[in-house]
C-alpha cells in the first residue's frame, strides 16, 4: 500500500465494513516515537529560507524524508520546527538514521 520509505510503511491496514456492505480500508494509528531516542546522524543549521523538503533532500537525498527530521525534534508541524530553529542561530535539528 505504502512505499518501503514511507512513515506509514509498516503499520497494519485495517478495514471496516459500512451499512451499506462496502470494505474501507484504513492504516492503523501510527504513535510518534520520542526524538532523543532515535538514533543520531547528524545535527543540522537550518536558514529562515529554507523549507524543510530541502532539508531532508540535503541530508538524505530524498525530499520526502523530511517526517524523519520532524519525529526526531518531536515536532507537529515542520513549520514551526523550521521557524524557531531559524530564529535561534544556536539551535540545530536533529537529523536521525534512517531505520529499516
């Protein structure tokens, strides 16, 4: 269903039938792990123009990548993440190794 590069790759699908007999199926809840657990490759500056999909193309030669940088710095929104590291010239992201 989902590419092997993919956040959501290894969740379970599910499905559920609905009154009128048709099977949705869905990817099961995906829990975000803690950042400081992951494995560290490298940490990262980041400048206020940068977006984060080149940032993840930067470090892992892949613009999709860029979930791994948000789950290593807890972040919700890659966004915000980019905006304070940006502000904070002493701030560096967290870049993980990529696990299978």
């Amino acid at each position: 269903m989902f590419d092997h590069s993919s956040r959501y790759y290894a969740l379970a699908v599910a499905s559920f039938i609905l009154p009128d007999g048709h099977e949705v199926s869905y990817v099961r809840r995906r829990f975000l792990p803690r950042g400081d657990d992951a494995p560290l490759l490298a940490e990262i500056a980041v400048a206020p123009e940068e977006r984060i999909d080149l940032v993840a193309n930067r470090i892992y030669g892949d613009p999709l990548a860029f979930w791994r940088i948000c789950d290593a710095n807890d972040a919700m929104d890659p966004l915000e993440m980019l905006r304070d590291a940006a502000g904070d010239p002493t701030r560096r992201l967290r870049a993980p190794t990529p696990q299978a």
